[in-house]
C-alpha cells in the first residue's frame, strides 16, 4: 500500500487519538484508477468538496493541492490498475493506494440481503458509515455480496456500499432522492440510451423486476440475480442490463 498523510509518504499513517478521527468527523472518496489515469476525478472532487461543505469541515489542502497528491500517489504505485482513497479530516489528508483486484464471477450475478437500516446523511461520502458497515458485514458473513438498505415500510433505498437501478419494461429506474449520489449512476443517468425514471419502489415489488442491478465507482455496474432467497429473473443476466454495462465500459474505457 502506497501512504501519502499530509503531503508525505509515510509507512503509517498516525492520526491524533483523540481527534476528528474518532469522531468519525470527516469525508472520503474512492477512485478508480486504469492505466496510471483516474477516472472521472473531476466528478470525485465536486463530490469531495460538496460533502466537506455539507458538514462545515475546513479541508487543509486546496482543489489543485489535491490533485497533485493524487498524481504523487499514482506515480508511485507499481500498479497501472489502483484503487486509490482520500480520506480527509481538519487535520489530516491521507491519500492511499492498492492494487485493484475485482473477482470477474461478479459480473456474472450477485445476491444481496435485505436489512433494514438506513444510512446517515446519505447524500455524502462521510467516515461516520457505521450503518454501512455492520450492513454489509452482515449480508457478507451470510454469503451475499452487499446488504440491500430499506426502511421500516419495506422502501428500498440503495445497497450499503452502492446504488440500486431496475427496470421496468425498457424503462430504467433509480431512486431519486435519500440516496448517495454516486459517480457511476450519474454517468449512467447522462449516458444511457434508455428512458430513465426516479421513483420509490418496495421490496416486495423489487423482486419482481426482471432485471436488477448496482453500481460503484470501482466495479462500476453488477448484475443483481438475486435478493434474500429469491431469484431475479431465474437467476439470469437480462439483456438491457448487459447493453448498458457495455454502454459504460465503453464510455469509461475511451
């Protein structure tokens, strides 16, 4: 792993015990990157910066700062594939980087598990994600990929560590509101040849769709073949959602 704290490279990053680290005062972003060059980094760090104002937390470095420390880490890394995180505090500013490793099966269809909790401020990538956390943990212990997040009326929100879409007939829908506001569905949002829609939908009507599936910044789209003991579709990849992974590894490979 590759560790920039504060402008320097470090084998450890030390933070004060009893600082914003352990009130979980801060906000973070992931990035993909491909071939030594992040992708969408314009996008990551209007988001960066919208959570830093959501929360009033006054960012020790500026917008062009940043970015060098990004291209710092980046150089640095044996790998051409990273996963590189910004973590930022009033304090510290810690850039790191692993090598991406994305298991292909996944691609192929995940499950997921229902859980009844909802996140924080979810509009913003904070550090305070218990939710998400003891979420995803769970639904991973009992062998699903993520934790599917709904409320007390049976509403579907957004996957712990991602966001939902399904379609209805040709139509592509999303939730528009109480979500975060992920990188990966808005490119799609802007890009994709379907009609899209926002609107709420309960679990039980979830999974009934034929097509099903989430996004991330760094495995961008997964097909979703199954949540709880049901199957989507037979347990099958539906064709819509194959044209519109091809639609953003296209466009995101260019």
């Amino acid at each position: 792993m590759i560790i920039l704290h504060n402008n320097k490279f470090v084998k450890k990053a030390l933070v004060d015990a009893l600082g914003p680290f352990s009130r979980g005062e801060g906000i973070f972003e992931t990035l993909r990157i491909v071939n030594k060059k992040a992708v969408l980094i314009k996008m990551h760090l209007d988001r960066f910066f919208y959570s830093a104002k959501k929360i009033n937390l006054k960012i020790k470095y500026n917008r062009e700062e940043i970015l060098k420390m990004f291209e710092k880490v980046i150089k640095k890394s044996p790998h051409k594939e990273q996963r590189v995180k910004i973590i930022a505090t009033s304090s510290d500013t810690i850039v790191t980087s692993i090598k991406t490793k994305i298991d292909k099966k996944i691609y192929s269809g995940i499950s997921m598990k229902s859980t009844n909790l909802q996140r924080s401020m979810p509009e913003i990538k904070s550090m305070s994600r218990l939710t998400s956390f003891i979420a995803h943990e769970n639904a991973v212990k009992e062998g699903f990929f993520d934790a599917l997040l709904i409320d007390d009326n049976d509403e579907v929100y957004e996957g712990a560590y991602s966001n939902i879409f399904w379609f209805e007939k040709d139509t592509l829908c999303t939730r528009k509101n109480k979500v975060l506001p992920g990188i990966t569905r808005e490119i799609i949002l802007k890009n994709t040849k379907f009609k899209t829609r926002f609107k709420t939908i309960k679990l039980q009507d979830l999974k009934k769709q034929k097509e099903i599936f989430l996004t991330q910044s760094i495995t961008l789209i997964i097909p979703i073949t199954k949540i709880d003991t049901t199957k989507i579709d037979n347990g099958k990849v539906g064709d819509n959602t194959k044209t519109i992974m091809k639609e953003i590894n296209s466009l995101l490979s260019s």
